[in-house]
C-alpha cells in the first residue's frame, strides 16, 4: 500500500491559524487524481510551525474529507520527543509514520539505528523511514537501513539523497524496503530505476501527470514517460526555486485552494519567483 504516488499536503492557513476548510477541500482534490494516499505534517505541511494540538485537527479534518491513507511525519531531534510523537498516533487512525532521522545533533549509524528501533517500540504503525541528509545533517546508510528492515514494521524509505541517485539504486539492490523518490527532479530516472513511487510535493499542482508518469515507466513506456518528465521539469524547478513550500503555496494560492500564507521563519515568495512559477504553469497547461 505504500506504492504509488504520496502527496505531502501543505497546511493550509489564514489569519495565523489553521484553515481546516480549505485542507478539507484540498485533500479532496487531490483525492480525486488517482494518488496512492497523503502525506501530512511533513516538511511541505510546515510540521515544525505546528503544536502537537493543530497537527492532530489537521489530521483529523482531511480524514473526515477523504477515503485515501494517510501517513503523519513524526520527527525532532531528541529521541524521547519522537518517541512520545509516534505513540500518541497510535489510536488515530493513520496508515503509518514518516519519521526522519534525528536532525542537527548528527548521530553514529548506530545512534541512528537505536532512534529508529526506539520509535518502532511505541507504535503498531508501520514505519517509512525518510532519509534527507542535507535537512537533518546525517544520511542514513544502506547497511543501517538493511539492519532495521530485520523489523517488518519499517516498510518502506523515502530517499531524499539529494544529486546523486546511487544510494537509491544501492537501497533497491541490498534492502527489502519499498522505496519512494523523495527528489522531485528525479522522478523519472529514479522510477527507472525501480522505485516504486515518490513523495512528491511538486504533485499537488497536475497529480495525475506525476500518476500517468509512474505507471508510463511501469509499463514500459519510457518514451511517453520520458515526454511527460520533460513538460513538467519547468515547473519542478519553479517550485524549488525558493525554500519549499512557500513557491508551492503561492501557486496554490493562484489556483484558489488557499491563502498565501506560511508561518516564520518561511516567507511568501518574490516576484521572481512568481514569474517563473506562472510560465511554468502556462507552459504544461498549453502543452
């Protein structure tokens, strides 16, 4: 069940406090599309921004709105506080966690290995680990993931490993593991590859393309899928062209799903960056 395409769904604000209207109708939309499931607070839902209070109202307005799975990102730095996160998602209903690696302290492999291990002893929920090295500030290594997925309960990896697509394939060769693109420009040379779906954020603007592409590889139609990844390069680039999610929320602003708003330290972005998101809007849109 954890194939597929995965939308981390931004959080929808206005005035300074949640929108919950507006994710409702959100999550419907992109329910629609053919997706595997949602994401939620993660790092496009601006988790961090979030008090444990908001997170669960979040949650529990887009499950009322859609019949899709949802996965909650749980992550800190201390793994007590993480550990204490993933126990109090046991009874809500999610279909599992995202948890990252412990961020800033920059453990051992085994300090990571044991944070992982700690965090699947206080829930029943399956686990997909979430490897983005250059967030948090320590990759977690092939062999590490090897020795967790021992435990059927880690299922799956969203890989984030940023330019380079080796420790993805090395992941597909040597773990068990399903394994998600967690690098939006790198859809289609890591479906190539193998990986089984993505994490995209890029997805919530056209999700079916991000849909048809996965199942275009899948069939072995690399032309079709070769020519649907072209179209959408422009736009990839646009929404990374400033920190995610705030280009992602301005277009989705445009759109009419949303206020343009994030909470400090993000800002709304610059008209440059509009510039680029509206051509690139216009682009696939003619196309």
């Amino acid at each position: 069940m954890f194939e597929g395409i995965w939308v981390p769904m931004v959080t929808p604000l206005r005035d300074g406090a949640l929108d919950l209207p507006a994710a409702a109708r959100l999550a419907s939309h992109l329910a629609g599309s053919g997706i595997a499931g949602l994401v939620l607070c993660g790092t496009t839902g601006e988790a961090s921004a979030l008090s444990a209070t908001e997170r669960r109202a979040l949650f529990d307005a887009v499950r009322q709105a859609v019949d899709l799975p949802l996965i909650v990102g749980v992550s800190g730095s201390a793994t007590a506080a993480v550990v204490e996160q993933a126990a109090g998602w046991n009874e809500a209903g999610a279909a599992g966690l995202l948890v990252a690696a412990p961020y800033y302290v920059r453990p051992s492999q085994a300090g990571v290995r044991a944070h992982f291990e700690a965090v699947a002893g206080a829930t029943r929920l399956p686990i997909v680990l979430y490897n983005i090295p250059y967030r948090t500030g320590v990759n977690i290594e092939v062999d590490t993931v090897r020795a967790l997925a021992r435990n059927p309960q880690f299922v799956a990896i969203k890989e984030s490993g940023g330019g380079s697509l080796a420790q993805l394939a090395a992941l597909l060769a040597h773990t068990p593991l399903t394994v998600l693109c967690g690098e939006d420009a790198q859809l289609f040379p890591a479906f190539c590859l193998g990986a089984q779906g993505a994490i995209a954020a890029a997805a919530h603007l056209h999700p079916q393309r991000y849909v048809q592409l996965l199942a275009d590889v899948r069939a072995g139609r690399l032309a079709e899928a070769r020519e649907q990844a072209r179209r959408l390069q422009p736009l990839i680039a646009a929404l990374f062209s400033e920190p995610n999610p705030a280009p992602l929320k301005a277009a989705l602003s445009h759109a009419g799903w949303l206020a343009d708003e994030l909470r400090l330290p993000m800002l709304p972005v610059g008209g440059d960056c509009r510039r680029q998101l509206d051509e690139a809007l216009g682009m696939l849109s003619a196309g």
